[in-house]
C-alpha cells in the first residue's frame, strides 16, 4: 500500500531558509537564477553542486499559533523532507536512493534536507481510468500503478508541482516504530488535508 506524508502544522513549526546564505551561495557560484534556489525551486534536481555547506534552516514563531508548537523530527517542505539525526538514521537505508541528502544545521544542531527525485511520470504510473480530478482540476481520487513504482521508496509527481511526498509501506512502518514526529500519514493519496482524520496517521 502507499501513503502520502503531510506536515503536520497543527502541532509543529515549519521550516524555513535562510535567504542570506542562499543569496551569498548565489553570488559566490556567480548565478542568482531560480533554477539554483532551494528555497523556491522544488523540482527534483541535485543542489549538492551548488551548497557545498551545511543548509541553515530555522523553524521560527511567526504568529500567537505557533507558541505552543513544536519543532518536528521529520517535516514536509514543498516536497522535500527535514529531517533531525535520529530521523536520517532510520530512513537513510530505506530511501538513499531515491534522492539526495544535504547536510543543515538548525536550533537543536545538525540534520538533513532530503530531496526526493524519483516521480511517478517517469514510469506512467498514475493510473488515469481510475484517478478522478475535480472541477479544480486537482485529483480528488489518486491511484498508481503500484508495480510500476514498487522499487522506489520515495517518490513525488509532476502533476502536482512536485509538492506531494508519496512513501511505500516500509517507510511508514519505519516512521512509526521509530516514533518520529511530525507528520500525519494517510492512505487516501489525493487528501492533502490532515483534518480528515478517518484516514489518517497522526505521528505526535
């Protein structure tokens, strides 16, 4: 079965960049175009070519809500995943090849931003009879073609601006036993909305 992973931002803080360092990169690499901008760019391309430093990520208080909030073991950014040490340690064997990991440094030390490259296009994997989409033009319905992706672990699509995290059940499985925080899980793969608690995980 596969599951789609969803920040969970009622109870935990989201990430942010630190646009100094990037601009500095930037300059340094003698580009500043968008294509090299990890803070906007989200598609599956490698930036270890470009980041040669630890990323310097934060997860600030913006607004009264976020008070009682709580920084995240694992989080959900654009389709791209935070994760502290502990996190990395318990998803690195499983998902290593299907994107790439770089080094950040946040409040409570070190992690890792991963950045999925594996997407369902690649392989025709999103089943279109059965997908349904609403007058948005959004998929309320999704399926894939599950033995068509059944290697990857990981994996996003282009329909949706690369913006959906989709994982096989060995994935969740790990996030649970491990308990890491941070995340709701669900298997309806077109719910991107984690008040729907009748098909949801709820990782806190």
């Amino acid at each position: 079965m596969l599951y789609t992973l969803i920040h969970d931002s009622n109870n935990y803080l989201e990430v942010h960049f630190n646009r100094e360092q990037i601009w500095r990169i930037l300059e340094e690499y003698g580009d500043d175009h968008i294509d090299h901008r990890i803070d906007v760019n989200c598609e599956p391309k490698s930036f270890q070519y470009i980041i040669k430093e630890p990323l310097s990520l934060s997860f600030p208080i913006i607004q009264k809500s976020d008070k009682n909030k709580k920084i995240p073991d694992i989080h959900i950014s654009s389709g791209r995943l935070f994760m502290n040490t502990k996190a990395f340690q318990v998803l690195k064997p499983l998902i290593e090849s299907d994107g790439e990991f770089l080094p950040v440094t946040y409040e409570n030390g070190e992690g890792y931003f991963y950045i999925p490259f594996r997407i369902a296009e690649d392989r025709d994997a999103i089943n279109t009879e059965l997908s349904t989409e609403n007058s948005w033009n959004y998929f309320d319905h999704l399926v894939f073609y599950e033995k068509k992706i059944e290697d990857w672990s990981l994996f996003r699509m282009k329909y949706d601006g690369y913006k959906s995290v989709f994982c096989q059940e060995s994935v969740k499985a790990a996030i649970e036993n491990a308990g890491l925080k941070g995340l709701f899980i669900t298997n309806d793969l077109a719910n991107i909305f984690p008040e729907e608690r009748s098909t949801v995980s709820k990782l806190n």
